[in-house]
C-alpha cells in the first residue's frame, strides 16, 4: 500500500519482487463513506531465460 497527498500524479510504490506481477488499483478516499477506484492494471513481466 502506498498513500499520497491530494493532486499526486506519481507514486512509487516499494517492496515489491521484481519476479512477481502485480496487480494495482488506485483508490481515492473522498469522505468518510465514499471512495472512488480506478480499473485495475496488472503488471506482465517478461521471463529471463536461464
């Protein structure tokens, strides 16, 4: 998880395996019973041979 002020255009979000893929969703809190959330994109990651 990774969070950001309001008007953020770029996170980075750390921790990750680079060997993994991922799937991310960005959510926006817009009150406190209200959130609004993007489709979600996934990560494909090439397979190094070897």
């Amino acid at each position: 998880m990774a969070s950001a002020p309001p008007g953020t255009a770029k996170v980075t979000v750390t921790a990750l395996n680079p060997s993994v893929d991922y799937c991310l969703t960005v959510v926006a809190v817009l009150d406190v019973d209200r959130v609004a959330h993007a489709e979600p994109v996934c990560t494909h990651r090439v397979k190094r041979a070897g």
